[in-house]
C-alpha cells in the first residue's frame, strides 16, 4: 500500500510528469516495484510510468531463502515460517513497461540466477535491459559498477522518454536545486552543498 501510495502522491503534484517517472527498487523494493508495475499495468485506467528498475531482486522470497539456507528447503519449514511470499517471478509476467535490470555476480543473498529468470518470465514487457556486474554483492552493485552504471541508467531512461533531457550526471541539477530552495523560501546555486 505505501508504494501505491506514493505513486498516488507523484501524480497529484503539479511539478512531475506521470510519463517520466520510474519506479525503482532494490532487492525486497524490486519485489514491491514488480508488483506495483503489475497493478498499473492491469488498471483499466490511469497513466503509466516510464518503465522500471530493479536491483539485485528475487524471484521470490521462498527461492531466495532456499538459496541462502538450504537447510530451509524443507517445505513445512517455509510454510510454517514464510507469511509474505513476494513472489516477483508471477508478476513480471503481466508488466508490460520496459524493464532494466542489474545483478551483481558476487551477490552474497540473491542469486545472479534469479534477475534471469525475471528477464525470462518477462514476456509482456516490451523491452528488458539488464546491467551485470562482475564482482557487485548484495550491497554495493551500484557502486562497483561506477561510471557504467549512471551511463546505463541514462541510456535506459533516455530510451524510455524520448525528447526529455535528463539531468546531468556530472554534477547536481541547477534547476532541480533552484526549484527546492524556492519552496523552502531561499536561494540556491551550483556552488552550495
């Protein structure tokens, strides 16, 4: 409910373009972004965002701890422990905006197999991207990625919404950090940090 919440919340402000926004998440958050991007999708009405991102996300919470833990392959184990099942792998298969995805090889929780197996199951989707990151853990993917990682972020999000121009990734945004002062009743520039 908190990110249809906040999907509501997007739409109501008069200083965002449905059509721009992307919903992102990272592992359980890619859960709850595959599952509100079905939810949208399925609406009879209603805009729809740019696409979505996910980050080192599961198929499903069951398959994740039974890689983790093996011991809890058991299937009463799950039963009797498991009340959210979070089961991405069902869903994406009725998402029909354009996916990226991006893993990290070293990924110690969720393992690389799992973002195939999403990309697969993913039929419905226009287009999929995935990111991978050859020494990337649970944690830190983005971050061992590097510059590659904000030039395929661009790249995605630029295909997405053509005739945008996306913010720098050099620097802050000018425009954007204007914008929050002028709310908050100051001034901004370049130079503040």
């Amino acid at each position: 409910k908190d990110a249809e919440a906040a999907w509501r919340w997007l739409l109501e402000s008069p200083l965002v373009t449905s059509s721009r926004i992307f919903l992102y998440g990272r592992s359980l958050g890619g859960a709850v972004t595959i599952q509100l991007a079905r939810r949208l999708c399925e609406a009879a009405e209603g805009p729809l965002p740019a696409g979505i991102l996910v980050g080192n996300t599961f198929v499903s919470i069951e398959a994740m701890l039974g890689a983790v833990y093996p011991l809890l392959n058991m299937g009463f184990v799950k039963k009797y422990l498991l009340r959210l099942r979070w089961r991405s792998i069902d869903h994406i298969a009725h998402v029909t905006l354009p996916i990226a995805f991006m893993v990290g090889l070293k990924d110690e929780l969720v393992p690389a197999s799992h973002t195939s197996m999403l990309k697969a199951a993913a039929a419905a989707t226009p287009r999929t991207e995935v990111l991978v990151v050859d020494h990337g853990t649970h944690n830190d993917t983005w971050v061992k990625a590097g510059p590659r990682y904000i030039a395929w972020l661009r790249s995605f999000m630029s295909s997405c919404t053509p005739g945008a121009v996306l913010a720098s990734s050099t620097g802050p945004c000018d425009s954007s950090r204007a914008a929050c002062a002028r709310r908050r009743g100051g001034t901004s520039s370049a130079t503040d940090q």
